[in-house]
C-alpha cells in the first residue's frame, strides 16, 4: 500500500491500474478477514454452548452419584423401602437441576418463538414495503410516459427512435 502513495504528495511509482489492482486485493483481503471474524463467533457461540451442555451434564451425573452413594451409605437394617436422610437430599439437589434445567430450556424455547415471530413481522413488513416500493415505481413511470406523451401533442418533444436504426 505504501507503493500506491507517493510521501510529501509525489507522484506515485505505480501506474493507476496497479494501485486499482492493489485496492482490489486490499478490498478482497478485507472480505477474508470478515468472513473469518464471522466465522470465528459462530464457533465461540457453538463452543460456549458445549460448555454449557457439558456443565449441566456435569451437574446431573454428580447429583445422580450422590443419589447412588446414599443409596449404598443405606444400612442393612433399613426397611427396603425406607429413605435415608443423605438419599433424600440427594435426590432433593437431583430434582432441583433437573427443574433448573427445565426452566432453562423453557426459557429457551420462549426466546427462539420470539425471535421467529419478530423475523416474521420483519419479512412481513419488508413485503409490504417492498410492494409499495413497486407500485410508487409503476405509478412514476406511468406519470413519465403520460408527460411525455402530453409534451410531444404539444410539439415540446421531438419523436425518438425507438430502437437503434442498423446501417445496412
């Protein structure tokens, strides 16, 4: 880039195709460089999402554990169907996670329907605008055509050719 600028406002030692050349190639490195940045997001976003998942995943198996060690911790002499204090607030912390993951999800889910009802109303909104957009257009050129018409039946307007005539 320092080759398309000449310093103190010289002239420059390279032709103007090759400093267009050289922005062509800046503009297109640039291009990569976003392309790559978007790429790169996208990526943190699915990573931090395993980490996510993998943290709730956590979260389970060591409430699930918990439940298992109680269960073993149990004395024989408990009736079968009896329940030990650390079996219950194993299952307790077990049931809490599995509400808080629920409540997450829900959450989630809440979010994705909202998102998809405002892009709905956006593409609606752009339809309509974008109908309007057309209709304004056929409306101008009509107009155009009717002034131009009202300007040749005043003589204001010499008759064009429509097409080109071809030399023979």
């Amino acid at each position: 880039m320092s080759q398309s600028r000449a310093p103190w406002g010289g002239r420059p030692s390279l032709s103007g195709a090759q400093i267009e050349h050289l922005e062509k190639a800046l503009r297109a490195l640039e291009a990569k460089v976003g392309e790559r940045e978007m790429a790169l997001a996208e990526a943190e976003t699915k990573l931090a999402e395993r980490d996510r998942a993998l943290a709730e995943t956590e979260a389970l198996l060591q409430a699930r554990e918990k439940v298992i060690e109680a269960m073993r911790k149990q004395a024989p002499t408990q009736a079968p169907g009896s329940v030990n204090p650390e079996e219950l607030e194993a299952l307790h912390k077990l049931k809490e996670e599995l509400d808080r993951q629920e409540a997450s999800i829900k959450e989630q889910k809440q979010a994705l329907k909202e998102r998809e009802e405002f892009v709905e109303q956006s593409e609606a909104a752009l339809f309509q605008k974008m109908q309007e957009q057309q209709e304004r257009e056929t409306e101008l050129e009509q107009k155009s055509e009717d002034v131009r018409r009202a300007m040749k039946a005043a003589g204001l307007l010499k008759d064009e050719p429509k097409e080109p005539m071809e030399k023979a």
